[in-house]
C-alpha cells in the first residue's frame, strides 16, 4: 500500500500544481504566447521592436482577427477536459469511451458487455517474460470495445473528427456524455501526443458489413480528416462499436484512477459485464504464460436494464433569456403561445394564456420570430414566464439506479473489495484479486465475531441450560460478504426540478465490514452513473454530506468534514442535465435545490443507519455481559467447590440457571444501585468489561479514496 | 504451633466456608448471588471522639455476580477466599504477592487473565478482611516488609532471642506479623520510641548513637509505616507504656503519616484499633521551625498543587481541628514552603540528633 500511496502523492502534486496554473499545461514543447490564435513569432515581435507611440493599428490588429475554431480553444484549453497530465489524460480517453459504449447500449436497450484493454506498448514491445512496466510516461493502446448498436458508416468521421458533434446536446434527456465534446477530445489527444490517428470499427446490424476507419481532426478547421476507410466483410460482433487509441500515458500514476473508475462503474451500472485488460509489469505477474497484462472480469449484477430514460422538452422555469431568444428565433410556430406549447414541457393553450395575461402585448397577435429580434418583449415574457404557476417538468426523463440495484451495486462491489489480496505483500491494487478469487483466501472468517463460537463449547457442560449464546438469525439489511458483515441501507429519493431541469438523488451505504471505524467514510459520488473522482472538495455532493450533521446519526463528525466511522457512502445524481463546475464533469455545481435534496437523502439513509447501531449496541452489550458471565461462572464454580468441598459441576449449572433468570432489567437496576453507591468500584470495572470488544478490523481499505485525496491535498 | 493459633484459623476457614455456603444457598434460590462488603471508602469513615480514632462506618456494598462491572471483583473475592483457605490448611504464610501470583491465571480460552496486576489483588484481600472481620494475619497474610528498629531492649522473635542494642548499622527489619505469638518483649530500659519518616534520617540517629545516649527505640517506616511497624509501635506503647514521638517532614505527606500513626488511616479504618496510637506526638518538623531554628530559605521547597489540596483537605480532618494544628498547617500552606528532614543539616550534619531534637523533648515543643 505504501508504495501505491507515495505514487498517488506523486500525481496529486504535479495534479494541483497544473490546476493552478492552466496556461503552463499546454504542449510544454512550445511555450505558447497566451494570444490565441497568434504564432509565436507573431506575439512575440511587438515587443521586440522599440516602442513606437502606436504599437499597433486597427488595421495591423484586424489581420490578425480571426475565427477560433473550438478545437484550437481546446488544444490549448485541454485541461478543461480533463487532458491535464499523461496520467488523468488516460483516465479521461478511458472514460469518454466507456461512457459512450454505455449510454448507447442503455438507449438501443442492449445489456452492455463492455471490453476496456490497456496496452504498454512499449512492454509488449520487448521480450515479455522480464518486461517491466514503463515507468511514468509512455505509449499506450486503449481499446473499448461494446456490443452497442454501432455507429452508421456516415457520421463516424465527424463523431470522432469533430469537437462539439453529438446526439446529446440538443435534447434533455439523462445520459453519461452530454456536450457532445467526448470521444473526439480524447482522439485529438492521442494525435496531439502520439501523431496517431483513432481508429474505429463499428457495425450497425447482421445484414451490414463492419466498417473500419481511421480518422484524424484538423484542429484549424475543427472538421475531420479521414486516413483510412474499409469495410470487412468479417467482424466478430453482429453489432457494436470498437475504439483503438493511441495516447501518452502514465499508467504508473493513472492506474489507481482508472482501476477506481472501473470498479465504481461497475457498482453503479450492475446491468452491466466489464471486461478490464490492463498491462503488468514481470514484478508483479502471477501467471508466467500471460506475459504484458491480465484481464479482470465483473460480471453483471442483474439482468435488468435501467428503466429507460425518456427524452423531454425543456421546462420553462429552466430557461435563460438568451436560450429563449434563440428557441423562438428557431420556433416554427405562428404565435408565441403555440412556441411556448410546442417548445416547452408543462405548457398547456391554459398555462400558455395564462403566461401571456402577464406581457403587455399579450393580447396581440406576435410572432415568435419578433420575439428574437426584440429584447424588451422577450424579457416581458422570460419574467412572465417566472411569475406563472406551472405543473413540474415530467420526471419519466430520468433513470435512477433504484433501491434494489444500489444494494445488488454495493454487495458486489464490496465481494470485489473483500477479496482483495494481502496488503502487505505490496502495493496491491483494488482489483487485483478480483480476477484470482481462487488464489488469495480471504482471512475475513477469523477477524469474525470470535465470542459466539465460543460460547457454544463451554455451554456443553451445563447439560440443562440453554446455549447461553445463540447465533443471532441474520438481520434485516445486513449482508455477509466474504464473513464481514456490513449494513446495507439505500434510499431514492422522489424526482425534483432545480432551474426547470428534472433530477433525482439516490444515496446507498454500507456500514461496518472491514471499514476502519477511525477514518473518514468513503464517499463515493456519481452523475448519471458515472463515477466522479476528483475535485471532491469542490463537488456539492460533498458539501451535501459535509453539511448533514451526521452525529445525529451516530457517527462522529469533526467540524465542516465528512464524518468520520466504518461506512461508505454511494450518492448518485441522476438528471437531464448535470450541472458540473467544468466541462471535464468532475464535480457538481453547488443549486440549492440540489443540495437540499442531497441533505434529505443522506438524513434518511442516515435515520435507518442510526437505529441499526443502535440495535445492534443493544445486542453486542448483551452479548458481551453474557460472555462475562460465562467467562466467570466457571472460575467463581471452582473456587466455591474448593471451599465447600463440593463438584464445580453442579455449582456451575446452578449459576448458569440464575444467569437466564436474572433479566436484563435486573441487572440495570443493580448497576444503578451500585454506581450510586461506590462509585469507585464501578467505575475500573466497567473499563475492564470494555476491554477485549470486537476490535475493528486492521485491514484499512483506504486506497479507494486516494484518487480524490491525490487530487486535493 | 500454639493451641491458640489453631483456634484462630478454624475459626477463619469457618468464616470462608460460611462466605461460600451462603452464596451457593442464594444461587439456588435462584437469586443473584452477593458479598456485603463495608465500604473503605472517606464516606464510610468516621471520627470517633471518644476513642480518638478513625473508625469504619456501617455502611455496606452488595457486590453481585451478574452486575458487568461487579462480576469480575465478584469472581477474584472467592479466587482470594479459596487461595486463603488452602494457605490456613496446610499452615503456611504468605506475602500478598505471592498470592497475587498463586490466583493469577487465564480465564478459559480468552486473553484476559483472573488478576491483571497486583493492584488488582490487594484491594480484593483488604475487602475479605473486612468483610470477614478477619485480620490479614489471620488469613495468612504479610505485605512485603519494611521498616527498621534499634533500641535499648530485647525481644523473642518466633522463639530467637534478640538484643536490640547489637544490631549494627542497619538495625532490626520489622517483620509484617508483630503479633504476640510471633513477638514478645523481654528486658529495657527505653524511656521512649522514637518513629521517624525516613532511613537516611534513622541512619543518623543510629550512627551518633542517640538511641544510648537518651535510652530510646527509634524506628523507621520508610514513609508511610507499614502495618508491622504501627502494631509494634502500638504494642510498645501500650505494653511497656512508652510514650510515642514522631519525626517527619514538614509537608503534608509528612503531617498525613502522623496522622495515620496516631489515628488511623482512612482504607485501612477498620484496623484502628489494633494500630492507633492516640497520644504519639508530633515533635517535627514544625512549620514554625524554620525561624526558631534558622533554617535558611534557599534548602526549602515549593509546594505544589499536590500538595496545597493535601493541605486543605488536612485542615477539614476532625483530628486537625485543634488551633494549634489548623495554625501548623496554614502557616505552611501560608509560606508556599516545605522542608526535608535533611533540611536541618544545614546547620550541621549531626545538628539534628545533638541540638535540635534534645531541645525540642526539654522544651515539651510538640503538638498532639
Ligand atoms: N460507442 C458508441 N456507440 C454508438 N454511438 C456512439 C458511440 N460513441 C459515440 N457515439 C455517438 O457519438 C456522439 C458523440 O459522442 P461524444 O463526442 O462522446 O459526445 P457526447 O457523448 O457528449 O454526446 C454521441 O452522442 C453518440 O451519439
Ligand atoms: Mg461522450
């Protein structure tokens, strides 16, 4: 673990650094002069000159003028998309890939059978039995592979040649990618970095031949180039689509991020199978034959597909003043009420009417394209818009993950987890048992509750008397995975409207287990099922959390912090539209609305976790006099059989009768007495009683959360 | 062993065996079995006028066996019962830690032990004791020993005669059993016992020979005097109707230490009786010393928060309620200062044994 941490806190630094200063994250090779669009040897002339009294005129400056195509901004700007380093960038291509093979499977309503291979090119390269990993930058080969739909053969150039060209921008429907920015960013990336065009193969259907391209992105024009085009008449799949990327990477840094992304889509997507290859190094190889990498599997959790997302109109509360302009400039309709029904969810002829009782020129005849051209009369009727009372947008536009699946999510996730190999052995990572269950025994069953077994065989002696200590039947919420038992507890909250936009939370924990009791819980955030792994400070998920006075609950919770206990802690946003702080989707805008909901989530989750601990204080206080009990029963037994002369047998069974009788009631009542009376005596006892409890498990799970941590500290 | 001993331990084994018995007849009635133990505790002590002691109140704990925080102390009295009872059986005596170490074992299959530490089992035979209303001895018990003794007289120690004027430079160690079947006094000519706080004090009385030269027993605790050593004291005291004084420190422990030689201590109340000794007197070191006897100020020592509520609980004592004490007391608490014995030898090394102390029994300076 040791190892893995100091790797992560060697990419958190250089992360932070170049969060700070984005400018310097360009292509370190040339420094480029912050004057977009200008060569450096342009910019950089003025100020070798001496200075004249006008350096430049309007005319020199307007030769200079031009168009910036969104790809140029972009080269320059990558770190918005999360392009910062060799190591995030990999996370990034990895997962502009990974999210589109899903949210095209869950549209064409096919469960996802997803393969994601990573390929250190130059390992592979060399003789592989004593190949090592390339240690921090390098070439490397990233393949999704899914058995979507496809692609149709005509828009595959500009899907992936093009910035801004998506299915997804233009509708309000949930889904993983939104601005229609992804796939092709991660391709200009690899052909930034490695000159190395992407490489697509897609088939649509049996009755069509697969197609093969490779496609290259002029960044000047934003239009795509394509370098290479057959069709094959044999491909492996009757359907779905192939990505081949080659980009500079640092795996030893991004390995952590792309391990955590993968499991954590694996817990919030349980309809579907990932197939995850990855490079490694002869160190750290197990199976001598399968030299340069090794494949994990997790299988799908269930066989039900998300309840599919229905794709609506905007709601008008949701609508700025600008975007109202450009949709009625758009609008098709005759007049404004027919703009407002037929462009707006919620909007009846009534609501419309009602809507335009509160313009001044409600009552004449306007065309929506007036609307476009005159400020003050869309202004009337964006406040107008405000003022009116309007049924909330349709929520069927939205695809939780749901109670049952969370749980199923969060049981197999933690399998994943348990089965994790010895720590100690060296910097192991999440998954690497995953894929080798056999091999590793889980060493779980002894850290299990010892007392109860225990408690049985010394119970043999006393013929008569009941099992002093009977295995408690398993519990409602709780799930043993791998001998730890963890309390399972999730909570979907009903669909609500932030600025007109449909969404709904969902939080699901799990409590207990392996979890060290004296951290600070894992807080897993997703959006529209996709993992969220930085900037968690920044996120309003967090500040959900953070703000949910947890000690109500019974966790402890330092001041403005995540609370602190053996849990962790699933919140996922679903909506038509995620609000995040960048287009690089790592954290979620702070709405109100949002972080209300949030709030109410966790405080119900947290009210079902707070009367478990609570019940099960009441047994392990139970259970833990009884064994005093017991421990002692056979001791004072001997002792008086001594005294009297007498066999311990009898005496101990008289006492095990007693110890039944004597109720729970009783026993408080004495307490009281004798606290009240000789506090002294009480008091050490009590600590000693205390003693010997259940210690929490040693085996901290912590390296989950260090993505996060590498981002922030 | 004297028929009298016999007596005495049938009549402890008796009252270990009544202790086990009446558990087992609750047991099967089905009750929460229970010990009564007095309380040691300052709430359960008492002042008594009359006798000047510190006596044991009425008060009483039930300790039960299924209580949590009960069970364990429950589990170690009948541990320390049982131990007991084998030791009277076969005659032998033992020291409290060596019964610690006979008792201490792992319970069952866990990691926890009967006794942790002999913290653990010494409080656990001071409750049998008194619970019992039996005497340490009596359960065949010694605490490790401690405190040496010189002096013009001859004692028999279990049938050895002893001249307590040849004993060299260490003295005679006071054993922890100073009953009269163990010891018994013959032949002296002391005229009074002279108990002081510490060894290095002692050693200089020894040394200059101040116990020939003013025909007296001095004898030494090492701090707060065993109870061997305050039973012999008390024996010498009442038997050979020597009068008691006692030289200690000026600081609370010190005037604590008198106070327990003379009146009793407060866990130990219930052995007063045979302890106490009422009219010891108190001879130094006094607050009002380092005037009468020019003490420089720079050999004395600031007193800390220990022992300024030391103090203040000293002053509440009913014992301490005299002027003369409350005036002792607050004149320390007044100047912030403690003094060593030690002190003293800054005006001499044997100032203490040739001026100081001659002066102090002529003037009658003490406090009782
Ligand atoms: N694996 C795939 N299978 C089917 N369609 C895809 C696939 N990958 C991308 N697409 C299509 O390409 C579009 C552009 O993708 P992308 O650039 O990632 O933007 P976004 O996902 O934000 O819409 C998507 O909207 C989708 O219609
Ligand atoms: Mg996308």
């Amino acid at each position: 673990m040791a190892k893995a941490s100091a790797r992560a806190a060697g990419a958190s630094r250089s992360t932070a650094r170049r969060a700070k200063r984005p400018q310097m994250d360009l292509f370190e090779d040339k420094a480029t002069p912050p004057v977009v669009g200008a060569t450096p040897e342009e910019a950089a002339a003025p100020a070798a000159r001496p200075a004249p009294a006008r350096r430049a005129t309007a005319e020199s400056m307007a030769q200079k003028q031009r168009e910036i195509s969104v790809s140029e901004f972009f080269v320059k700007n990558r770190h918005l998309l999360g392009f910062d380093n060799p190591s995030k960038a990999l996370l990034t291509t990895i997962k502009e890939a990974v999210d589109n093979s899903l949210d095209a499977c869950e549209e064409a309503g096919i469960l996802p059978e997803l393969t994601l291979e990573v390929h250190d090119l130059a390992l592979e390269a060399r003789r592989p039995q004593d190949a090592e990993l390339t240690k921090g930058e390098g070439r490397f080969l990233v393949v999704v592979q899914d058995n979507g739909p496809g692609i149709v053969k005509a828009q595959v150039p500009k899907i992936f040649g093009k910035l801004l060209y998506g299915s997804k921008f233009h509708r309000l429907k949930q889904s993983r990618g939104q601005q229609g920015i992804g796939i092709s960013a991660a391709a200009m990336y690899g052909q930034l970095t490695t000159g190395k065009p992407i490489r697509v193969t897609s088939r649509v259907g049996r009755k069509k031949d697969a197609h093969v391209f490779e496609i290259q992105l002029d960044t000047r024009k934003n239009e795509p180039v394509v370098t290479h085009d057959e069709a094959l008449s044999e491909w492996h799949q009757e359907h779905g689509t192939r990505v081949e990327l080659e980009i500079v990477a640092n795996w030893q840094q991004g390995q952590r991020f792309v391990n955590r992304y993968v499991e954590h889509t694996a817990l919030a997507n349980p309809h579907a199978t990932i197939h995850y290859t990855r490079p490694v190094g002869a160190a750290q190889r197990e199976n001598a034959d399968r030299p340069g990498n090794e494949t994990l599997s997790f299988p799908r959790a269930t066989t039900e597909l998300p309840k599919e997302a229905v794709e609506i109109k905007p709601h008008p509360h949701g609508v700025e003043l600008g975007a109202l302009m450009l949709m009625a400039q758009e609008s098709k309709s005759r007049d404004v009420s027919g703009f407002l029904q037929s462009a707006f969810s919620r909007v009846s002829a009534g609501a419309a009417a009602d809507i335009l009782s509160h313009v001044p020129w409600g009552r004449k005849a306007v065309k929506p394209r007036q609307l476009a051209e005159n400020r003050a009369m869309a202004e009337a009727l964006h406040k107008a818009i405000g003022e009116t009372k309007l049924m909330s947008p349709p929520t069927n536009c939205l695809s939780p993950i749901g109670d049952e699946l969370m749980r199923k999510g969060l049981v197999s996730f933690l399998t994943v987890i348990e089965s994790e190999g010895d720590e100690e052995e060296g910097a192991q990572l999440d998954l690497d048992s995953a894929g080798m269950k056999s091999k590793r025994a889980p060493r779980a069953e002894k850290a299990a509750r010892a007392e109860k077994g225990k408690g049985k065989g010394k119970a043999e002696a006393a013929a008569p008397a009941p099992e002093p200590v009977p295995d408690a039947p398993a519990e409602e919420g709780v799930e043993k995975i791998k001998g730890h038992n963890y309390f399972i507890a999730t909570v979907t909250r009903s669909p609500k409207v932030y600025r007109g936009n449909p969404f709904q939370v969902e939080v699901g924990l799990a409590y207990g287990g392996s979890w060290p009791a004296d951290k600070t819980i894992e807080l897993f955030r997703f959006a529209n099922r996709v993992p969220l792994l930085f900037q968690r400070g920044a996120c309003g998920i967090t500040e959900g959390i953070v703000k949910t006075d947890w000690r109500n609950y019974l966790l402890s919770q330092p001041k403005n912090s995540l609370p602190v206990g053996p849990m962790a802690l699933l919140v996922h946003i679903a909506s038509v539209w995620v609000p995040f702080t960048s287009e690089s989707k790592e954290a979620v805008a702070h709405y109100p609305d949002i972080l209300k909901e949030i709030q109410l989530a966790a405080q119900e989750c947290g009210r079902k976790l707070a009367t478990f601990i609570r019940k099960r204080k009441a047994e392990d206080y139970q259970a833990e006099r009884r064994s005093i009990f017991e421990r002692y029963i056979e001791e004072v037994a001997i002792a008086i059989g001594k005294i009297t002369r007498r066999q311990p047998g009898p005496i101990k069974r008289e006492f095990l009768k007693v110890a039944h009788k004597v109720t729970a009631a009783e026993m408080a009542e004495e307490e009281k007495a004798a606290l009240e009376k000789g506090e002294d005596e009480a008091r050490p006892a009590k600590g000693k009683a205390a003693r010997g409890k259940d210690q929490p498990s040693p085996k901290a799970k912590r390296r989950a959360r260090a993505a996060d941590e590498a981002e922030e500290e | 062993m004297a028929p009298r001993k016999d007596a005495i331990s049938k009549k402890t084994v008796a009252k270990i065996e009544k202790l086990a018995e009446s558990v087992l007849k609750t047991v099967q009635g089905g009750k929460n079995p229970f010990l009564d133990i007095p309380v040691r505790s300052l709430a359960n002590v008492t002042w008594s006028d009359k006798r000047r002691l510190v006596e044991l109140g009425g008060q009483k704990q039930k300790r039960y066996f299924f209580n949590v925080s009960m069970a364990k102390k429950f589990m170690q009295t009948f541990l320390v019962s049982e131990a007991c009872k084998e030791l009277i059986d076969s005659g032998k005596t033992t020291s409290i830690r060596d019964l610690y170490y006979v008792t201490k074992h792992t319970i069952g299959d866990t990691r926890q032990n009967t006794f942790e530490d002999q913290d653990e089992s010494d409080p656990i035979i001071e409750d049998l004791e008194v619970t019992m209303d039996s005497l340490r001895e009596e359960l065949h018990l010694f605490a490790a020993r401690k405190g040496s003794m010189v002096g013009p007289v001859t004692i028999v120690d279990t049938g050895d005669t002893i001249d307590l004027r040849r004993m060299g430079s260490g003295g005679w160690s006071v054993p922890s059993i100073v009953e009269e079947n163990v010891i018994t006094f013959r032949k002296h000519e002391a005229k009074y016992v002279l108990l002081i706080e510490k060894d290095a004090v002692w050693t200089r009385f020894n040394e200059d020979k101040f116990w020939k030269r003013n025909s007296c027993i001095i004898v030494q605790g090492g701090g707060q005097p065993p109870r061997g050593v305050r039973r012999l004291v008390q024996r010498l005291h009442r038997e050979l109707k020597l009068p008691v004084y006692v030289l200690v420190d000026n600081d609370p422990w010190g005037f604590y230490i008198y106070s327990v030689m003379k009146q009793g201590s407060i866990n130990l109340a219930y052995e007063s009786m045979r302890m106490a000794v009422p009219d010891a007197r108190f001879v130094g070191l006094s607050s009002f010393d380092k005037d009468k006897y020019k003490i420089p100020t720079n050999v004395a020592i600031k007193m800390d928060d220990g022992d300024n509520n030391r103090a203040k609980q000293m002053l509440a004592y009913p014992w301490f309620k005299h002027a003369r004490w409350q005036n002792e007391i607050q004149e320390m608490v007044k100047s912030g200062q403690k003094y060593e014995l030690e002190a003293l030898s800054r005006r001499g090394i044997s100032f203490i044994t040739e001026e100081y102390l001659p002066k102090k029994l002529k003037d009658k300076d003490w406090l009782e």
